[in-house]
C-alpha cells in the first residue's frame, strides 16, 4: 500500500533538514547497559560529519519537555552531523535545504519483545474471555492449524507492518514448546532474518515454561536449535495466573526452581547464549521470578545480556520489597520491558464482564527506572489471543505506555525506553541502533507534530519513515495479504455492502487443516473449500 507522507525530501544524497526537533536524549548515545539514565557528556559536532571536534551538551537548549531544536546533516546515506539549528536566512552550506518548521524527529524505533509467530489469529481461534489463561488455551488450539507457509506468511505481514512504521530492529519470541512449533517457526524466522536484513534487524527467543528444563535431553536439543539459529535461550518463571503460588507447578515450580534456573542458566552459558524470560505476568504479591533470575544471574557469574519482560506482579508488592528486587535486577544487569498494551487488556479482566479493572497492569516502571535498571517498553502480541489488536507500531506503544505509566511529566528520557535502551539490551547499540550517531546511518522518522502533545494526539499515518537518507516506500500491507488459498473473507467484510454470517473457530479450524492434505489432491479441496465456504459459511485465517 502507498504512503502518504507530510513531506517529500529533496532528491539529493546530501540535504539538510533545518530546525527539527528532537529529544536530546535520542542524540547523545548513553551508558544504558546497568545504567538507564546518564548519557555521555559530549557529541561530535562539524559541518562535515568528521569526529574532530565536541560540543558539550550544555550547548543545546532543552525545552521542558527534553526536545532541542536542530539541523541534521544528511550525506550519502548517512548522518553526518547535527547542531544547534542555525538562526533563519544562514548561509551555511550542506546541500540542499528542507525547512521542517519544528516537525519532531526520532531515530527509528527499537521493539523487543513481540510475538510474530502468532499474530493475526485472533480471529480465527478467538480467547473468548480475554484472559491469561484463556489466551494460553487458545493459542494451543491455533498452533494445531499452523503449517510453514501459514507461520511465514503472518510473521512476514508482522514485519511489513514495523518497518512501515518505522522500526528498524524488532525481537520475537518463538513459542516451543512442542517440536511441531520448533520445527515451523525456527526455519521461518531464519529465512525471514535472511530476507529483511538491511531494513528490519530480527533477533529470536524460545519461549517455554520453566518446568520444560526438568527434561535435560529436551532442555540440551532446544538450546543447540538456538545457537544454531543464533537466538536467545527464554523461559516463562512464575508466570501464570497462578504464577508465584504453590499449585503452580507449570511456571513457578517451587520445588525445583533453583535446580532449573542453574540449569537453564548454565546451557546458555555453555553456548554463549543470551536470555529473555517472561516473568510475573499476573497481580500475585508472590510472584518473584524478576528477583530470582536475578539472584540465580549474580550467584552465577552470568557474562550474557538478560531481559526479563512484564514483571507485573511488582506493582502488588511492598515498596521494600520492589527495592529490594530492583538492585538486584541492576547489580544483575538485567533490562526490563514492559508492555503496556498486552498487560493492560489481560491483567485485572473480569472473564464474566461485570466489573471494570481498576489497575493498569503495568509494572514498577518508575522506581524501577530510579534504582538503575533500564525500562523499555515494547509490543508485545498483535491480533492474537493474548492481545486482539495492535500493529506493531512502536509509536503508539510508546504513545499508550507514557499515559498508562505516567511517562511525561516530565517525558525526561522516557523516549529511550523505544529507542536506545532496547537496542543496548539487543547488543545494537554498537551498530547506531536506537539513536541520532554522527556518522552512523541517516535512519530515522519524521512526523508533522512538533511537540510530544502533538506527537501522541494523532496517529501520524503521514510520517516519514526514512532508511539511509531515503524515505522508504513501503506503508502498512493490506489484511488481505494474510487471506490464504483455502480461506475467503466473511461476506460482511469482503463486499462493501455485503452482510453474512459470522465465522466461527469451527469452520477456520476445519478449513485451515484442509491445507495440510499433501499431494494433488490439494487443489481439488481448495476448489471445494472455497465453493462450500462462499455458499455456506466464509470464515478468515
């Protein structure tokens, strides 16, 4: 689908944009590893781009709200400075000359921690009450219609949709538990990675239960498939409804925690592995698994970088006790990510819908951003059943998550929490991912707005998503694109005026397994299918 951007760059490879506005924090590359605040104390700055001389960060004038307002330098594809802006009518050179009249700049966008193998389900296997647990349910009924053009078809649309709107690195976790899953989403994440690098840096996780680590043999042959596949090794700890309680025996595992974070410390160690857990996604005062990664990190020595994502439960716990776990989490170098949009729809759910949640669902972000651990925030899942809408867009995240949080006021340097934190904790950093580098790539998105009260009123489906001083093409793809050959619209939705029955879970169920008859019979079951299905019921993928 087109783009309809506010503004068009000039054709030239060198240009400059005059008087954007930018927060400060995005432009100076920080100390974000084990320190979520501070940044470095100078920037190179010269009309060229080259690193020969440094203004102190007391040059820039902040406004109340962190933005500064610059010029950037754009030269071949890359970004060869940006200063204070000149005062109208200078005659300093740099190409050709775009005057932006204050529209905010940001570094493209930083999201890791998402869920692409099972996106765009929602419709098709339906968590009918909302909750936690129904979502698990679910989910384990659609990963039985999953086959490997299915899986990469919606992991690919997931992909168009972030790099549409601007991110240029995005982390996934792969659900593993079963070797069917192993086997459909490892290869299709490898051959989407090999296809969109350059435009979006992929990262991969397994996700399993804490208790899959009890069979050693399956434990040691899931970590092999991730150094082979170069992911990170994950785990969900205390991390059900019930997570942090003794009938957990699925995620919190009482009796042989310890014994199963040493060993799943210890495989990741062994093939230089990083690790990303889900922890403590519910509002049980009990649920610990934050702090005892933490621990188990810090008694082991651990070297690798380590993200641990949702930490719910921390927002029902003493402020002696989030003290307590927040040092240890930065004694441990531990990044966490939070995800305002997932957590809010599933956390505090009455499944009978009678009552109306009076907590957000989000964790500590504050205190845990005032003791020294990194805080980002990310998508989490998109039109599946943990979470029935999103679109990947990083913006929107950050825009939600700052009201859900109370992220702006002051806004600070929040904007990292989308940007610069989680590329540090991705191993980016290094790379230029997640700020405004002298030098680095001219990637970047612009959007009209030119305060963040602007930023977050509207959308901004018209911002500039620019790669390597080139605005991209690409926008958002068509939902149709997912629509697979068996599968046809319901008649409510595939004709402008068209009214017919809803698809239920049964028939989607029924038609997707159609498509694992191997053979040549396979076309004539397409056929039939579809005449059944614009005859009878239609159902979605």
């Amino acid at each position: 689908m087109s783009r309809h951007d506010f503004i068009e760059l000039p054709s030239a490879s060198t240009y400059v944009l005059r008087h954007v506005r930018v927060p400060l924090c995005c432009i100076e590359p920080g100390r974000f590893h084990g320190d979520a605040n501070e940044s470095s104390s100078t920037i190179c700055h010269n009309g060229t781009g080259a690193a020969n001389g440094t203004r102190s960060s007391a040059a820039w004038k902040p406004d109340v709200d962190g933005l500064v307002i610059a010029d950037v330098f754009v030269e071949a594809g890359k970004l060869a400075s940006i200063r204070p802006a000149e005062p109208p009518g200078s005659t300093s050179k740099g190409g050709a000359s775009l005057k932006m009249g204050s529209s905010m700049l940001l570094p493209t966008l930083v999201d890791m921690h998402t869920h692409i193998d099972k996106g765009h389900t929602c419709e098709r296997t339906r968590n009918e009450d909302g909750s936690l647990s129904g979502a698990d349910r679910s989910t384990a009924a659609d990963s039985e219609l999953w086959d490997a053009d299915d899986v990469y078809r919606r992991m690919e649309f997931s992909v168009q949709c972030a790099y549409a709107h601007g991110t240029s690195a995005l982390r996934t976790h792969l659900i593993n538990m079963t070797p069917q899953q192993r086997s459909l989403t490892w290869p299709a994440f490898s051959r989407l990675r090999a296809k969109w690098r350059g435009k979006v840096e992929l990262q991969a996780v397994s996700l399993v239960v804490l208790s899959f680590f009890r069979d050693e043999a399956a434990g040691q042959a899931l970590a092999d498939t991730v150094a082979k596949h170069g992911g990170a090794l994950g785990a969900a700890v205390c991390c059900s409804e019930a997570g942090g309680r003794p009938e957990d025996d699925w995620t919190t595992c009482d009796a042989d925690r310890d014994v199963l974070l040493d060993r799943l410390f210890r495989l990741a160690m062994e093939r230089g592995l990083d690790l990303d857990f889900h922890v403590d996604e519910n509002r049980n005062a009990a649920a610990k698994g934050l702090r005892y990664v933490a621990e188990k990190a810090l008694q082991l020595k651990f070297r690798g970088r380590i993200v641990c994502g949702h930490c719910c439960s921390l927002a029902w716990q003493s402020a002696e006790e989030v003290a307590v776990t927040a040092e240890l989490a930065r004694r441990a170098g531990i990044t966490v990510v939070s995800l305002p949009l997932v957590n809010e729809w599933t956390q505090d759910r009455d499944t009978a819908g009678r009552r109306t949640p009076t907590w957000r669902g989000v964790t500590a972000l504050q205190e845990l951003a005032a003791a020294g651990v990194p805080v980002a925030l990310a998508s989490d899942n998109t039109r599946d059943q943990f979470y029935a809408y999103g679109d990947l867009d990083m913006l929107e995240v950050y825009a939600q998550g700052s009201r859900i949080g109370h992220l702006d006021r002051p806004y600070g340097k929040w904007p990292r929490a989308v940007t610069a934190i989680p590329a540090a904790a991705m191993g980016l950093a290094s790379r230029g991912f997640g700020f405004l580098q002298e030098g680095g790539p001219a990637d970047f998105v612009m959007f009209r707005a030119r305060c963040f009260s602007e930023l977050m009123a509207r959308p901004q489906f018209d911002r500039v998503v620019v790669r390597d001083g080139v605005a991209i093409k690409a926008g958002v793809p068509d939902y149709r694109q997912l629509d697979s050959p068996l599968l046809s619209l319901p008649q409510s939705l595939d004709t402008p005026n068209g009214v017919g029955p809803a698809p239920t879970a049964t028939d989607a169920a029924s038609t997707v397994l159609c498509s694992k008859v191997a053979g040549d019979a396979r076309l004539d079951l397409q056929a039939e299918a579809r005449s059944s299905q614009l005859t009878a019921h239609p159902s979605t993928t």
